[in-house]
C-alpha cells in the first residue's frame, strides 16, 4: 500500500497542469473562443491523454483509471473548455466491446437525466443527450436485441447546448439513424457495463476535485486583493472558515475519487461500483457547497456572468450529476451494504 | 499509487483477523459506557504482547520499525472484527520521539508503548483553552525538582494515569509562548487532586479536573529543554489531530456496522430519512478510512508535524459527527427509558469539535497556514 502518485503520474500531471495553466481559459469571456480553443484542443489530441483507455494488444488498457483522474482533476481546475470524459468513456466502451479505436474524436450519449448510457431496445429509442461534445462528431450508444447490448453509433448535429459553459452537451435528433459500430457483433456484459460506470462516475469525481480546486484558488486570490473596513476579506475569520471548510471538503473528496480511480482496474467490478459510489455521493455533495462559497467569497462581483466562480458551479452541476447524482449514490451505497432496493447497485 | 496490500501486508493482515477471532474482547459498541474504558488497559497490553500495537515506532521503545500504512491495517480489520479501537497514543509517542532527549526516550517510551504505563496530558486550564499558551499552571525551580502550582482541566483518564505530561510557565518574565516547559509529572503523590467531571453522556470516568499543589517532578523529568513546552505541545496537538494516530476509523465503522446490521434485521421499522443519514455516515466513514490510507502514505517520505493535521482533524470532526446523526436517527432515543447506547454515542460525538482544537481553531489553521490568508 502506498497512496502516493509515482514519478511517472507526477509527471502526467505536471504536464496536464502545464497545458492548462497556458492554454485554458482565464476569463469567462475566453471559454469557447475559437482559436485558443483550438489550440487547447490540439494540445490534448497531440498529448494523447483522450487514448488512455484504448485497449493495449492484450485487452486491457493503456493507462489505469488513476492516470484518466489525474488528467481530469487538472482539467477541472483549470475549467478547461476541451472533451475529455466523453471521449475516454467512448474509448473505454469500445475497448470493452472489444471494438477497434475510433480515428476520430467521439463521445457518449446519456438518458436525459445522464443517469447512464442511453439504449435502445429493438430500434426503440429514448430521448438522449451527448455529453461532452466538443470536437466530436458522434455519439456511442447501446442497442439492445435478443442478443444483449452491442455498442452503436449516432452522429450528431452540431447543435451544442447545457448548462456547463465549458463542456457543451447536445440533445440527439430523435429521427437520426443510429447504426451498430463496426465489428460489434459481441455483446457487452454486465460486468463490462458496471465496470465502464465506475470509471464514469470516477472520472466524473476527480473533475469534481479539479473543480472545487479551481474554485478555491479563485476566491482565495480574490479574498486576498479585495478590501473592506481597510483590510483584505481573508483576514476576517468569516471568511476564513468558508474558504477552510470549502478546502478541507475537497481534501475529503480527493481521498475518496483516488480510491475509486484505482478501483476501477484493481478491484472486481461490483467493488469497483461500490468505491466509485461512495466518491461520487461524497464529492457531488461536496462540489456544490464548495463552488456555493466561491460565489458568496466573491460577493457581488460573484453573481455576474464575468466571474468565473459560476463557470466552476455549472461545471460541478453537470458532473456532479453525470451516471448518478449524489442521492443515487448513496443508494448504491446503501444496496451495497444490503440495505434498500436490490436493484440500487447495477 | 497502489491501495493493495503488499505480500507483506497481506499476510499481516490474515495474522491479525485470524488472531482476532479468539481475542476480540467484546466491549460495548460505543466508547460512552464507563465499562468500555475500563476494558481498555487489558486490551492494550492483549494487542501489544500479541505484536499488532506500535507498528511504525521505533524498536527500541517496543515498536515494530514496520511502514506506517500497517497502522491503517489494524484499524480496518479491528473495525471488521467490531474489535476496540487501538489505544489513542500517537501523539504522545510522537512528542516524545520529537522533543525528548536519549535519557527521556528510554525512561518512558516502552512504559507508554507496552501499555505498563498510563499517561494523561495536562494542557488545557480553565482560562487557557483555545488560547492554550497563556496558561498558569506554575512550575517553580527547587533544588533537583520544580513545584507544581496550579489547575489544569478537560484532563482525560487523570486518575488511571501514572504520569501526566504537563505543560507549565518556568519563566514568566519572556513572551508568554517562550516561558513555557514540559514535564513528565509522577500522579501518585500528595499536592495533587482529582475531580472527575460528568459529561453530558453521563461518562465519568473520562474527563477531570486536576489540581497541583506544590506537587514535586524532578527537573530529569523536563521533556526537551527550558521553553521548550509550546514547541513540544504543537507537536502533540498537531497528531492528536490525525485520526491515523488516533485509530478512531475503527470507532467509527464499528458503530456504523451495528446501526447497518439494525436496518438489515428490521427493514421495515426505517423511514428513507433514517436510512439516508446512515448512508451519509458510512460514505463519510469509508472516506476518512481511504483519507487515512493517504496521510499514512504520505508519512513514507518522512514524517512531519504541519498544518494538515488540522484538514484531518476537521474531516475526522464531520465524520464523528455524521456518525452521531445516523446514530440518533437509527439507534433512536428511548423516551421512556431504556437502552441509551446511541443516545450517548450521538451526545459523545459533540465533543470532537472542542477537543484537541476547537473547529474554529482548526478553521484558523487552515486559512492561514495552508491557505495562506492574511491574519488580521
């Protein structure tokens, strides 16, 4: 047992941290601007870091899901306006399925309450919604028949939308085709299925750490410039104990999301579940609150569209939702102790 | 970054369960029964002479030189187990290895490790809580010995203690947090006297007030040098802080495993906001026990004595507390009489925010330390 990144995972951070901290946006009126998101986007193709899941010649993947949390904890931080989690869960499912890679940049489509993956059953479909989409031109989804579930495609429209300025999502056309992928005669599963949900909901939380990192940094330097009754806001102990207890909170929640990042490779699928859950419900419940302070750090300055505080709230919203939101967590956490529905962990 | 255990660990591990199954003493679930504290002397010695108390100390004071992360071993296959927890000693180890000398190391180390010896800590007074260095409590030099005058208070298990580490002013006449010192003060002997306090759980045993009057500690006995004692008491605060020192994750699964295993035998009897602040308790349980297994990892590079004790003593706070909650909620209140075991327990988990630093203090710590926020 030791906890501590290797020397190899420091380095995948550092670099994932420097690529942000030079090409990530700085204000809101940056997040979405072409050329530097552009920029961004060629750096993290060039990177490689959306193939970590893609499978090695044996099947497994490149790199475990504690790789997929580092750079998706920096991600966060920096609010970085790129696709991440969608591509690296469509890689994750095509490896699962035993597919061949994509040679383009693709995502995943959810049910509309991205509760999990969307799936047809016998070519009926359910409204759906890509997550993630920038950069992609399609979505996977599941088709279900006699046979068990086989991963599909749908392309998209081009039509992003949602509440994270900096992750767009975009609601499939109801009407458009969906075919099956290439070479997925074989059917996913179950364990293959809950498996791709633990490293969902793991990436998911370590998004939520980089968030609440973000978010604090934010108020923190903020608290330190801003000044009433002729002193910086940060010296007062009001202050100081939102801004702890927000740091403390993501301190929990890094702990929780490292666990389960490692789970979902080194653990049997249901423990890999079970660890992803209690991250989720703890960092989902965490990440509101925290980016909650960050706002009221800021004061009136917090609630206008040009701080950045919002950006870090409606990102933690969508993750904090994404393949089971903190009370559905909790209920396969529960499940998982023999209490409460015995469906509550799939 | 590996949560598995080694071959090592591993085969620790399956030492310690199988040795469990025939030495679990049983105590009550919570630690708010006079009987469980009582119980606890004979399960230290029971732990320590079968080789599982005092792993990562050094072998000379009867550790067992072995990584920090066996501790978070123990406490996980004692919470499996619903074993106690293992004493809460670390911090006073800790303070010890840090400021004492050869001479002070030797003397009372393996007295403290193997259990022989029971020690309570003398910092808080009544008018020194928070604000712990304007203490009072006197120590005046006289001949070989210093004499002790003065009033400490909020002193754990005072009269079951052979020793007290006590801080106290040897030179009032420097700023108060230089003129303070440490000592090792004997506790049977005249010019002491104990008053226990009732919490409001109805424990008696555990929380005291301690009188000196001209009570004698020969000047051998002075942990680190003259003025040493704020140095030292930061060390101690900063580990009684870390529940990886403590052992408490076991405290708190045990209880959470009891209130689970209620729910599972009666399902029926529990409404979805019952259930919901159990399901908080055990995420906020599972947390601090992988939060644990980050710090004790950490501590493999060296060990330190910093600021981030105060993130986990926070942590540890919520967590107790959460536990308390589900305790009220599950184990619920006996209006007309009866069973008060989780009443208590819920009761006891309000102290954690006072004890060993006051959240508030903690908070402080936090924002300025590590936050680096400007003190007004």
């Amino acid at each position: 047992m030791d906890v501590r990144p290797s020397p190899e995972q420091r380095a995948l951070r550092d670099a994932a941290a420097q690529v942000v901290d030079r090409i990530g946006p700085t204000a809101v009126a940056q997040i979405g601007e072409p050329e530097r998101a552009a920029k961004l986007h060629a750096a993290v193709t060039d990177s490689g870091w959306r193939e970590l899941r893609v499978a090695t010649e044996g099947g497994g993947p490149l790199a475990s899901g504690v790789e997929v949390a580092i750079v998706a904890e920096e991600l966060g931080r920096g609010a970085a306006d790129v696709s991440f989690l969608g591509p690296t869960l469509a890689a994750e499912l095509r490896r699962l399925a035993g597919v061949s890679p994509s040679s383009s940049v693709e995502t995943v489509a959810l049910d509309v309450r991205l509760s999990s993956i969307v799936r047809g059953v016998d070519g009926e479909w359910p409204s759906a919604v890509a997550i993630d989409t920038q950069g992609s031109t399609r979505a996977l989804v599941l088709a279900r028949d006699g046979e068990g579930s086989r991963v599909a495609q749908v392309e998209l429209r081009g039509a992003p939308s949602g509440l994270d300025l900096t992750r767009p999502s975009e609601i499939l056309d109801p009407c458009a085709p969906v075919s099956l992928v290439e070479g997925a005669d074989r059917a996913l599963t179950r364990d293959d299925l809950t498996r791709w949900t633990a490293l969902g909901l793991s990436v998911s939380c370590a998004d939520l750490v980089g968030t609440m990192r973000g978010a604090v940094e934010l108020a923190r330097t903020y608290a330190g410039q801003r000044r009433q009754y002729g002193a910086a806001i940060g010296s007062f102990q009001a202050v100081q104990h939102m801004l702890a207890d927000a740091f403390v909170a993501m301190e929990g929640s890094r702990s929780v999301t490292l666990h389960a990042a490692w789970a979902v490779d080194a653990l049997p699928a249901g423990e890999a579940l079970a660890a992803a859950a209690v991250a989720k419900a703890y960092c989902g419940r965490a990440a509101r609150s925290v980016c909650e302070t960050a706002i009221q750090v800021h004061g009136g300055i917090g609630n206008t569209w040009e701080c950045l505080a919002h950006v870090y709230l409606r990102r933690a919203l969508l993750s904090a939702d994404l393949l089971g939101d903190p009370r559905a967590s909790l209920a396969r956490v529960l499940a998982h102790h023999g209490i409460g529905a015995a469906d509550g962990l799939r | 970054m590996d949560f598995g255990d080694s071959p090592e660990e591993a085969e620790f591990r399956l030492r310690l369960r199988r040795w469990l199954v025939d030495n679990n003493p049983g105590l009550p679930a919570s630690s708010t029964d006079d009987d469980y504290w009582a119980g606890m002397a004979a399960w230290h010695r029971s732990l320590y002479d079968a080789g599982f108390f005092g792993l990562a100390w050094p072998t000379q004071i009867g550790g067992h030189g072995l990584s920090s992360v066996f501790e978070v071993i123990v406490d996980e296959e004692l919470a499996a187990a619903g074993a106690p927890p293992r004493p809460s000693l670390g911090y006073l180890v800790q303070g010890l290895l840090e400021h004492g000398g050869e001479e002070i190391r030797r003397r009372f180390l393996p007295g403290i490790v193997n259990g022989r010896d029971r020690w309570c800590q003398g910092f808080s007074e009544p008018d020194a809580g928070s604000d712990l260095a304007s203490l009072r409590t006197r120590a005046d030099r006289d001949g070989e010995d210093y004499v002790i005058s003065g009033q400490k208070i909020w002193t754990s298990y005072s009269d079951e203690a052979e020793f007290c580490l006590l801080l106290a002013r040897t030179d009032p006449g420097v700023a108060k947090h230089r003129g303070i010192s440490a000592f090792a003060v004997p506790m049977r002997q005249a010019g002491i006297e104990q008053r226990p306090l009732r919490m409001i759980n109805g424990v008696t045993k555990e929380f005291g007030e301690v009188h000196f009057d001209g009570a004698r500690v020969p000047a051998a006995n002075m942990i680190g040098e003259p003025g040493e004692g704020w140095a030292l008491a930061m060390t101690v605060v900063s580990h009684e802080r870390e529940p990886g020192e403590l052992g408490y994750v076991a405290r708190y699964a045990k209880m959470v495993n009891e209130l689970c295993r209620r729910v599972r035998d009666d399902p029926g009897a529990y409404g979805p906001e019952q259930v919901s602040e159990l399901g908080w308790a055990m995420v906020e349980v599972e947390m601090l026990r992988l939060h644990v297994r980050r710090r004790l990892s950490d501590r493999l590079g060296g060990i330190s004595h910093g600021p981030e004790g105060s993130v986990d003593k926070l942590l540890m706070t919520w967590v107790e507390q959460a536990v308390g909650h589900a305790a009220l909620a599950v184990g619920g209140i006996a209006h007309a009489g009866g069973d008060e075991t989780w009443l208590n327990a819920y009761l006891y988990s309000r102290a954690q925010s006072v004890m060993g630093g006051t959240s508030q203090i903690q908070r402080n710590l936090v924002a300025r330390r590590i936050l680096g926020l400007p003190v007004s």
